[in-house]
C-alpha cells in the first residue's frame, strides 16, 4: 500500500498522462498532456497533505469557498463594502471559476481570466475589485489553513486607469435644470449640482435631516448599492452639514410639498417609514437605475447637452466652484473629501490661472542685477561704484536679518 506522500503515474490510452496519490481513505487524481506536469502535481499534493489537506478539504469548490467567505464576513465590514464584494463574487469570480477546485487553482489560469475579461469588455475597475475580493478570500483561507497558496500573489492586476474628467459648463447644468424644471426628480438634480453630493448620499437623506428654521441639510447616512437599506456614510468628514442657498431651500420645500401629494394619491399603498426626502411615488427607496434610465438620460437628450454620468454631476460642482475662485480647502468641506489634498489632486487643474504668474513672480525675486558698461572710464567708474554700493547694501539687509 502507498503512503500519504506516495503517488502513482500511468499513460491512459489516448495518450494522455493521469496521477493518483492517497488522502486519508481516499484519493485524488489528476490528468495531464506530460508526464511532468502529472508529476509536479503530485508534489504540490503530497507537501499540502504534510501540511494537513485531507479529503473534505480537498474536495471544496471554489464556487462554495466563496459563499462561505460571504457568510463569514458579512457582520465584520460595511454593509456597502459587503455589497461591492457579493457583487463580485457571484456574477464574476463563481461563474467563471466556481467547479474548479480550490486546491487547483492556478495563477496562470487566473491571470489568463483577468486578460480575458478586459478584451471582452469588462472595465478594469472591475478587474481590479474582483482581484481584490479573490484576494481577500484567499488570504482568509491561507490564514485557517484551507489554501496552501494564495496563487493571486503571482498574477499582475491591471493598472488603475484614471478616466477622463466630464462635467458640464455653467451653461450645461442650467440648460439640464430648465429641462428637467417639471420632472419629479428635479430637486435631486438640483441639490446634486449645486452640493456635489455623491448619488448614495443624496438617495439617503431624511425630511429630519433638513432644518427649515437654520436653513441647513444634514448628510449622515447613504443608500447601499443593494439598494433597500441604508448605511451610516463612513467617514467623519462625509458626514457634514452643510448650508444651501434660498433658492435651492425653496426647491426642496416645493419638492415636499409634491411629495404630499403623493402620499395622499397613494393612500394606504403609502410606504415611507424613512422619511426619505427622494423616494418612490409609493415612497420606498428610489431605484437608482430606474432614475438615471427614466428620467435623467432622456432630460440630457432634451436639454441637447453632452451625456455624462450622475457621478459627473458632483465633478461639475467642484468645477463650478473653483472656476469662481472658491478655495479648494472651502470646496473639500463641503463635498465632504476627507482632506484638502484629495480634492487638490483630483480637481487641482481645474483651478483657473492657478501658476500664470508665478514666473514673473520669481522674475522679479531673485533676477540677477544687469552691468552696463560702456567706453567712458570715469562713466564705468560711476556705474561699478554705484553697483557695489547696492550690492553692499543687500549684504547689510542679510546681515541684519541674521
């Protein structure tokens, strides 16, 4: 009988090269084009069965691993962050890998499936978060025991392209404004451009969050990406309070009061008990995809301006902002980035003459004084004198100012 670190390799009849080798009462077998590669395998088994695969450990599918990792993480991060990871998991990692085995899965054939899906369309952004979450995953396993090797260690994720910057002009937002003056979305248009609050954000504000009599709006909390539940925002800087101006107070009083009205119409179908400020006719939660395909795409087509996304809205206030010399330390507060400098490297070009005059600034520091000098002796004299006698004035300044 073989031992646990013994295995057996025979050719099959169609040429091909199979392996065995014994896990606890049972075996595991592998078929190959190569003799090495039957080979290789069997000493990857034979060092993870040293290290304690046995055979239920050995059997798990990726595709169960995965929903397993899910359950064991769902009460340890955000509820968002959890979305953003299931996400991932079930419409990428296990349709694509899921009947494989754990314990074969191999960089090479993860490498080949991030290079494949960014031929065939899938952003890299994607790429990246699904690189991410198999990472984590992984890692988990690598820590209990379950993974010998977390193989996306030796694959090369695709580098972060940062996308093109679109927002509107000044003219574009009021031209969309002026179209979507009827529409019952109108007021969440409006506050996303003249805030800059993120879609989520906004999709998560309550009537409480409003205070009529100071005249100022509250953001604490934002819609999840599964949207029918709502999560505190997770940073202490994107939970503000903020001061618009009257005209947009009085947009969103004639919103609420548009919003009575559908409460009434409803009647007992009336389902709000969130208070949300944008919600459904029936008051639940707004569909985020439902707003942007009903009334946002076909609003940019009537206004005849250029179609960017609701994310852009927020880009269009920052460049509002700054192109009327608001400061970028004013700006970041207000839209809620953490600190200064996120805000400065995201929208620092956007700052209008920012560096125009910074060399004639310098020009006029530190630029050398100029020698004139001509064929009248006494005349160069005069003007060598007179320089020295600036010179020696600059060094008693310096002295003096040490």
């Amino acid at each position: 009988m073989r031992g646990h670190r013994e295995g057996s390799i025979q050719q099959e009849s169609n040429g091909k090269w199979r392996g065995r080798i014994r896990v606890g009462e049972g075996r595991l077998s592998f078929t190959a084009d190569t003799r090495k590669e039957v080979q290789d395998w069997i000493r990857q088994k034979a060092d993870q069965i040293e290290k304690g695969l046995n055979r239920d450990s050995a059997k798990v599918t990726i595709e169960e691993y995965l929903e397993n990792w899910l359950i064991g993480i769902k009460g340890s991060v955000r509820l968002q962050t959890y979305a953003s990871y299931s996400h991932a998991v079930k419409k990428y990692l296990i349709p694509t890998f899921g009947k494989k085995r754990v314990m074969d899965l191999k960089a090479h054939q993860v490498q080949a499936v991030y290079d494949e899906w960014i031929k065939s369309g899938v952003g890299i952004p994607m790429v990246r978060k699904c690189h991410e979450v198999f990472h984590l995953a992984l890692e988990r396993g690598k820590r209990t025991g379950l993974v010998f090797q977390n193989v996306t260690e030796l694959v090369t994720r695709p580098r972060e392209q940062r996308e093109e910057m679109r927002f509107w002009t000044e003219g574009e937002a009021n031209r969309f404004l002026t179209a979507a003056r009827q529409d019952r979305h109108y007021a969440l248009f409006h506050l996303a451009i003249v805030t800059g609050a993120r879609q989520m954000e906004l999709l998560g504000l309550q009537w409480s969050d409003l205070d009529w009599i100071k005249g100022t709006l509250h953001f604490r909390r934002q819609l999840s990406r599964m949207g029918d539940r709502f999560s505190p925002i997770k940073t202490r800087s994107g939970n503000r309070t903020i001061k618009p101006g009257a005209a947009t107070m009085a947009v969103l009083k004639d919103h609420y009061e548009r919003q009575q009205l559908e409460r009434a119409l409803a009647g007992k179908d009336w389902n709000n008990p969130d208070d949300l400020i944008f919600a459904s006719q029936k008051g639940t939660p707004l569909s985020p995809r439902n707003m942007l395909v009903r009334h946002f795409v076909p609003l940019m087509g009537l206004a005849g301006v250029k179609r960017i996304r609701f994310h852009d809205l927020r880009h269009t206030a920052v460049a509002i902002m700054l192109s009327y010399g608001k400061s970028i330390f004013a700006v970041s507060k207000f839209i809620g980035h953490a600190r200064p400098s996120i805000t400065s490297d995201i929208y620092g070009h956007l700052v209008p003459g920012a560096a125009d005059d910074l060399g004639q600034f310098m020009d006029d520091l530190v630029s050398p004084l100029s020698l004139e000098i001509s064929n009248n002796g006494p005349q160069m004299g005069r003007e060598i004198i007179g320089i020295n006698q600036k010179l020696a004035k600059v060094g008693e300044k310096s002295i003096k100012k040490t």
